[in-house]
C-alpha cells in the first residue's frame, strides 16, 4: 500500500497485477502477468513472476517498465531500500540472497533454507525452515555477517 492505492494480485479473476485506490474505489489492473506477493517500495511494484518460474520482477510505475531482478526461482523476499533479500528456492544450491533493487550486486548471505525473512532498519531476522527457535540475523546495510540472535532462543527456552 503506498499513498492510499493497495497493490495485489487478484487471485479470483487471474493473478494479474492490479491496484485499488482507496479514496475513489477504483480498481484498475496494471499488468497482465501472473504475479504472487506484490510489494510496493520507491516507486517500483516488486513481485514473482508466476508464468516464469517465480522469478523476481519489478514494475517501474513511473515508465510502465518491468525488469528481472533475479532469475532465480524465489520462494518468498522482503524489501528494504537498498537490498532485496529472498530466498532461492533450488534443489542442489539453496540460499538466502540479497540483491539491489535494480538487479546489481547479488549476494550469497548464508546457503540452505530459510523462512521468516523480518527487516528492521538495522537488521534482517530469519530463521532455517525446520527449525522453530533459532533466529539469525545479519545488517541490513553494509558487508554480510549472519549470527544467531541467542535473546529469542533463550526467551522461547526459559
């Protein structure tokens, strides 16, 4: 949601982008693509790219532009502004990434697989998908270093 438009898929008629502006009610679809899990930041849609193995993509609301941020299959992301982290979602090389909202930079934060993908303004929270009571984190700006955030094990133990 950005200045009152609410940016989803509409999954009843065809998953294409659409928007919704809340001051007039008006409903206007954006995008004949299939999406899944649009989000709004800076100017720009970002989402997955259902018809093309869920890679993630952004549409530039400023030009009408879509671009590919990463060809890689994507099982969920959050966007910060300056990185987008995601999940890639692979059978032999899976990992947590991160990559600059044009597509630049692409970064291996830690390999395996991870959920729960929290940003604050400091950090990124995650956890690894079969594990309920560790949570790692790592700065949301500068070089990666992932280490386990012990104060939410230890609330969960105690």
């Amino acid at each position: 949601c950005h200045n009152g438009i609410i940016y989803f898929a509409d999954e009843k008629e065809n998953h294409f982008l659409c928007s919704y502006d809340t001051n007039t009610g008006v409903k206007q679809q954006l995008l004949r693509y299939n999406v899944w899990a649009p989000v709004y930041a800076d100017g720009s849609v970002f989402f997955m790219d259902i018809e093309n193995n869920y890679r993630l993509c952004a549409l530039s609301l400023s030009d009408g532009e879509v671009r590919v941020i990463t060809d890689d299959r994507v099982d969920f992301y959050n966007v910060t502004p300056n990185y987008i982290y995601y999940q890639k979602s692979s059978k032999t090389s899976p990992a947590l990434k991160r990559v600059r909202p044009d597509g630049s930079e692409e970064t291996i934060i830690t390999e395996g697989t991870y959920r729960d993908l929290n940003a604050t303004s400091q950090y990124l929270y995650f956890r690894e998908f079969n594990d309920d009571y560790t949570i790692y984190h790592t700065p949301i700006n500068g070089p990666v270093s992932v280490s386990e955030f012990s104060f939410a094990k230890e609330a969960v133990t105690n």
